[in-house]
C-alpha cells in the first residue's frame, strides 16, 4: 500500500486555502506540521465534552479528563515501544524534554573532567543545555566532527566518546542536513563507556517508525506539533532506572506525595516530573494524532517522504546555480539549500508570493551554519501531505526567483 | 502580494553596488548588531567629530533588504550632526511603524516603505537604523 498524499491533503483544513492567490504549498513542516481534522475535533470534543483537570477531582468530568490524560500516555509507551507507561514524561516540547535531562541527570552525574559528546549538527536545544551543563560542571563538551557531506563516521564516534563520557546527546535526524544518524550504533558505543544515549526525536518520531528499547537509548525526547499534534506537548522517555533515581526540576501542584512545612516527598514516576496542571488537552491532542499517523502507517510515511525527497533532490539539482546541503542521497524529506548568491530571506519571500511556504535562516543551527560556511540557508521540509505537484511548484518558482533576482 | 512593492530598483540598486560597504584602518567606532531570529549581522563604523557624524561605513550578511537599508543610511546619515543623523533614525522607524514621512533630504529612503506590507521583513529593514542608533547614543 502506498500513500494517498492528494487524498491526505484534503484532511488538513489549513492546507485548502489559497496565500496570494495560489494554492498553499506547505514545505515547512519540520518547523511545525499542520493538523488533521481528527486532531482539532478530538480537541474541540474534549473540551465541549471532557474538560476538568486530571487526578484531582472526584467528579466524572475529573475522571474522564484523567483517563483521557493517562490513556494518552499509554498510547505514547506503545507508539515509540518504551517498556512501561511510568517511562514517558509529558513535557512542553523537545526542548523542554532535554533541559529536563540536563538539568536533572545532568547536574546529578556530570562532574569536573567529565566529558559530554555531541556533534555540530546539534540543534540549538540539544547544544546549549549540555555546552551550559559543561560550564557550570566544568564538564569538557567534545564534538563529533562531521564527514563533509555531514554524515557521522563511527570510527570518529568511538576516537571521542571515552570512558570519561558520561553523556552523548544526538539528533536521530538532522533537521537541516536530513542525516539519519546511527542511533542504535552510537548507543552501543557509549554504554561500552558508561555514558547515557539522549535522542533528539523532534525530527524522527513524526516520519519513522521509533522503537526506544529496539535503539536501546536511555533518554529519547520529541515533540507533538511537528506530528500533526497541537504545540505545547512533548514527551521524554526515559529508562525507568534512571527516571526513578533523578530529582524533579519542578515544584507544585500534582508531583507531590506528602508536603510539611520543612520537606517534602515527590509521588512516583511519572507524576513526579510533572508538577503543575498538565498540558491535558494537548496530550489527548497528541493521542489523536498517533491514531492517525497509526492508520496511515509510519513505514508508509518514512517510504512516502523518502520518494518524494528524492524526487525533490533531482528536481532541485536541475536548477543551475542551486546548491543543495547533505549528502545526495536523502531517506528523510529535509532539502536545505541556497539559490545562486540570492539571500534565503528574499527566495522565501518571492516563494510566499506564489503560495509557496518554506523556511530561510539559520534553523536554530548556527555551529552547523558556520560549519556549512552559510551565514543562512533554505529549507522545504515535507510531510505526508505533500505531493510531486508540490515539487514541481517549488522548482519552477525557483526558477522564477533566479530570473527576478537575475 | 506585489513584489515589486518590497524589491524596488533603488533597492536592487543598493543591495548590488552597496555604498560605503568596507571598513576604516582606525579612528572608528564599531557597533556590531545581529538579527537573532534570521542569522543577519551588521557591523557599523561611524567616525564622529564633534557632533558630526563625518564618515560610515558596514560590512555584513543579510538580505536585500537589510544590506540595503544599510547602505542608504550609511549615505544619508554621512556629514549630519548627531542631533540629525537621531532625527532620521526616528523619521525612519516612523515610516516602519506605519506613518507617511517625507524624505527630501535622502529620497531613497521612500523606496523602503514597500518593506511595511511584509511585516517580516521590517525587521530586516530596521537593523542597520537600530545600529546606528546603538552607536550614536554610546557616543553621547
């Protein structure tokens, strides 16, 4: 079976509308997804039907917003393959997922010397945390260095990660070079060292099928707008080991077991790491959203986007003058680029002028930017939704910038 | 959306021969700003002597739009007092905020105004001023 992406389309109310009289071309889904009517009426339906905050309440409302809450989380556990519920912690997002780690596991297990290893590829939200956990710790943080088309080699894994590493943190995909790193293999690499595996899924979990215990990673964080569910929900996993053994970073409402005026006890995983009202709504959001990528199939996704990006690739490397970043050959449907010396700020806008919605800047990537010797770059992200016609578009007003900015 | 509203020749003409683009030996004060979100930088000299503005010049990465607006400021501020070169500044984020301005003293300037229907792009536009006025008040 094979995706239907025209007949996907007509799923997501936002992408039938016309920006400038053209039809919408959305190609900055790795930035943010747009939603299917499944996922906005399970919130309309929640809310009209179910709202009350969750483990609190004895009233049915409470009750239902509670079961809708924690089903949502079991429906994460089986999504990604973590062995229990108590594993997944619902967050605001990646970001937040990953400070988590540092904030907590970090703090408690990263000393003077120690040393945390990650590459230039990095998101902004998966360097900071750990380049900021190494200046307090007086931690050393090491690099990956990339291959030139930016691929990891694991020879240079296995030179950097030592015995004194005590994490490695890496994305599973890049979102600006499309590189699908070898999670599983670098996993094993650092546990030989003693070292946790953290994951940056933002840009995996909504295109491939994930299986957080297949990978063996002790810490795997994603986010839900970029899978078709609402902004403001995320989640991290972790290994119940750890998770049990780690101190909450935030204090309130929810996470507590027993309170006194001088100290206090926190409840069990995975409340505990979830002090406040949770982003309830968002987690049923979240849950209508792995239905839906469930009834498509993630494998179909993967084997969709993989096409197209290839398709796209070849289209694009037609475009003299166009220069295409990472390697040729692309598994993922990231195409960063850069037209001719024309600034990507002015290609995104001429393209906005035709319908054409993409993404120009630094992508919250500035080490790989310097890497790339670009100061900014270009980049159409695709989704199941889209379609050839919508690489054909993007090609042609290409062409047309070239011709305008000429 | 009409583009040449935002992609106006003077601005084209700009951004392809940008003014004043290099850097002085000495005897300049630099100001270096960034556009976080987009990744565009600027570094702006201004020899100032007296309350005169007597020279500037940048260097930078940006858009046509920023690298533009920065070479028009770099002419029209050169040779103004201090005082001016502010009253410009202000006119300036005046014409971004919406308002009608005249510039008779620099009529480039007007070409800018199309930026106002991208509001995206306002920021682009702004980043050499902001500079400008960055360095004018750590003179003052």
């Amino acid at each position: 079976m094979s995706i239907h992406a025209e007949e996907l389309k007509k799923q997501f109310p936002i992408l039938q509308q016309e920006i400038n009289g053209h039809p919408l071309v959305y190609l900055d889904s790795a930035a943010s997804s747009q939603k299917p009517m499944v996922v906005i009426e399970a919130l309309k339906h929640y809310y009209e039907w179910d709202n009350a905050n969750v483990h609190r309440g004895v009233h049915t409302l409470g009750s239902r917003a509670t079961d809708a809450y924690e089903n949502a989380r079991e429906k994460v556990a089986r999504f990604i393959g973590a062995a229990r519920r108590e594993e997944i912690i619902f967050t605001r997002g990646t970001t937040t997922s990953l400070n988590l780690v540092a904030s907590s596991y970090g703090a408690a297990n990263v000393g003077e010397g120690d040393e945390i290893v990650i590459t230039p590829m990095e998101h902004h939200s998966n360097l900071i945390p750990w380049q900021q956990l190494a200046l307090k710790k007086k931690a050393v943080l090491k690099y990956i260095p990339l291959q030139p088309d930016g691929h990891i080699d694991l020879a240079d894994a296995e030179k950097t990660i030592t015995p004194k590493t005590k994490i490695v943190a890496t994305a599973y995909v890049s979102n600006v070079l499309g590189v699908v790193n070898p999670i599983k293999e670098l996993a094993a690499i650092a546990h030989r060292n003693g070292a946790v595996m953290v994951v940056d899924g933002a840009q995996s979990t909504p295109h491939m099928k994930v299986d957080v215990q297949e990978l063996d990673v002790d810490f795997y964080a994603f986010s839900g707008h970029k899978m078709c569910a609402p902004t403001g929900i995320g989640v991290l996993y972790g290994k119940k080991q750890l998770l049990e053994a780690m101190e909450p970073i935030e204090y309130g409402g929810e996470m507590i077991d027993d309170v006194g005026l001088y100290e206090s006890s926190w409840k069990e995983l995975p409340w505990k790491f979830e002090g406040g009202t949770p982003i309830i709504s968002g987690a049923v959001g979240l849950a209508a959203a792995i239905d839906f990528l469930e009834g498509i199939g993630l494998e179909e996704i993967h084997r969709h986007e993989a096409k197209l990006a290839t398709y796209a690739m070849n289209r694009l490397s037609e475009i003299e003058g166009l220069t295409l970043y990472g390697p040729r050959e692309r598994e993922v449907g990231l195409i960063t680029f850069n037209l001719l010396d024309i600034h990507p700020h002015d290609v995104a806008t001429v393209l906005d002028a035709s319908g054409i919605a993409i993404r120009a800047g630094h992508h919250c990537c500035q080490p790989l930017m310097r890497w790339l010797e670009a100061s900014a770059t270009a980049r159409a992200s695709l989704y199941l939704y889209n379609t050839e016609q919508d690489i054909d578009r993007l090609a042609e007003a290409l062409i047309q910038t070239k011709e305008y900015f000429g | 959306m009409q583009l040449d509203d935002l992609y106006r020749r003077v601005i084209m003409d700009h951004y392809k021969n940008p003014r004043n683009r290099g850097k002085f030996e000495e005897g300049a004060l630099t100001v270096d700003l960034n556009n976080p979100t987009c990744g565009d930088r600027i570094s702006l000299q201004l020899i100032v002597e007296g309350d005169v503005v007597k020279d500037a010049r940048f260097t930078g990465e940006g858009c046509s739009i920023s690298m533009s607006s920065a070479s028009m400021m770099t002419e029209a501020v050169k040779g103004r007092t201090i005082e001016d070169a502010m009253e410009l500044a202000g006119r300036f984020s005046r014409l971004m905020m919406g308002e009608t301005v005249e510039f008779d003293d620099y009529e480039d300037l007007e070409a800018l105004s199309g930026v106002r229907k991208f509001p995206a792009r306002i920021k682009c536009a702004t980043l050499a001023w902001n500079a400008l006025k960055k360095g004018i008040q750590a003179e003052i």
